[in-house]
C-alpha cells in the first residue's frame, strides 16, 4: 500500500513547453484533488475529481487541465508552461464523500524559465 | 466562496513554551476544521481536526478550539519541543462533501 505517489518529483520546464503530472493512489478513494503550494499563500485547488471520469474547477484552473480516465490516476497537464506557474503541486485524496480525511502526495516542484 | 485568513504568518518560541495559532474564516456554513502539519521539504499531515457539534478538541500537547459566532478557530501546542518546527496550516470546508480552502500557513520555529 503506497497511498499517494506523485511523479516526478522535480521538473524544470522552459516557457512555452508542456508536461503532464501523475497522482496515482492505491486506496480505492473516489475524491482526488490538485493544489498548487506558494510562499505565504497555502494551499491553492487547481482541479478536482469526484470519481473516475469526472473533473471540477477549483480557486486557480487557468492554464491547467485535468484528466481522470482511471479512478487510480488524476492526472494535470500544463499545455504551455509560464513563470507563474513555477510552484509546488502537491495531489490528495480521500475515500468518499462521508469521509473527511485528506492523504497528500508527496509534491512536484516544478520549476518553469 | 470560503476564505480561509491564518496569523501569524511566522512565529519562534523558545522551547518550552506554548504556541498559538489563529484562523478565521468567511462561510458561517463551514463545520470542519482540521490542522496540518509540514515540515521542511515533506507532504502535509493532518495533525488534529474539530467539527462544529465541539468547541475544544486536545490531543497530548495539541488543542484546537472553536468558536463559531466568531467563525474562528485556533491551534494551541504546549510544552514545544524543537520537532514542532515546521509550517501549519489550518483549513475549512463545509463538512465531507467539500472541498477543504487552506489558510496561508505559519511557519513556526522552536529554539532549543
């Protein structure tokens, strides 16, 4: 039992490029979410999920799309990369919805020049 | 939608003493409240949490009250110990069926 597994850990981008980021938990949790974390801003949601084949907008979804084709995976993709987007993205899921308990992954750090 | 405000954004106490942290938030219809804790370069981990039916919860040197005329709710470590260094963040959400909205975190340092 992994729990959470973010991949990769780190990542420099130059403006303009593209990535994908991959969440993947072995819980069997229906709910999965996207933060990105900055300095003195906490923890901002990117995208959500309330289960396999359904997505959401959170407080910051410009410039990032989401997929969840697997209730295992949630997956965030940058089409093209921007500085603003230099940050650390850390994922989390929780069981259901009578479940109040988040489990984070433990982060990218991505860097954009 | 919520908003969560958190302060002090950064606090040093000397070892030993106690540390209070204060949240406050905007939707009178929030009613779960958890604590998380990250330390240097790690994922945050849920500490403590209080739902709105409770005013105080503890848990050894972790306390977290609320107060929810005033919609807000503070986390008190006692007895600190270089190892509470780390950045908290408290956070709220309308109960399971939400998503949580994140304070901006205290950085919290200990001196031995």
């Amino acid at each position: 039992n992994a729990g959470v597994t973010q991949t990769p850990k780190f990542r420099v981008l130059k403006t303009g490029q593209s990535m994908t980021l991959l969440c993947a938990q072995d819980m069997n949790h229906e709910y999965m979410y996207w933060y990105r974390q900055d300095p003195g801003m906490g923890l901002r949601l990117i995208h959500y999920s309330v289960g396999e084949g359904t997505t959401a907008k959170g407080e910051v979804p410009d410039g990032y799309n989401v997929s969840r084709l697997k209730k295992q995976n949630f997956l965030l993709g940058l089409e093209s990369a921007a500085p603003s987007q230099t940050s650390v993205y850390f994922c989390a899921s929780r069981l259901d919805n009578s479940n109040y308990g988040y489990t984070f992954g433990s982060g990218t750090r991505l860097t954009v020049v | 939608g919520e908003n969560v405000e958190q302060h002090p954004s950064t606090l040093s106490v000397q070892e030993g003493d106690s540390a209070v942290i204060k949240c406050t938030y905007s939707d009178s219809a929030s009613n779960y409240f958890p604590w998380y804790k990250q330390e240097l370069g790690k994922r945050p981990q849920l500490i403590i949490d209080i739902r709105s039916n409770v005013g105080e919860k503890k848990d050894q040197r972790i306390a977290v009250t609320l107060n929810k005329t005033a919609k807000h709710f503070s986390l008190h470590i006692t007895e600190t110990q270089p190892e509470d260094s780390a950045v908290y963040f408290c956070a709220a959400s309308r109960g399971a069926g939400n998503m949580l909205t994140f304070g901006g975190g205290t950085r919290l340092m200990v001196k031995p």
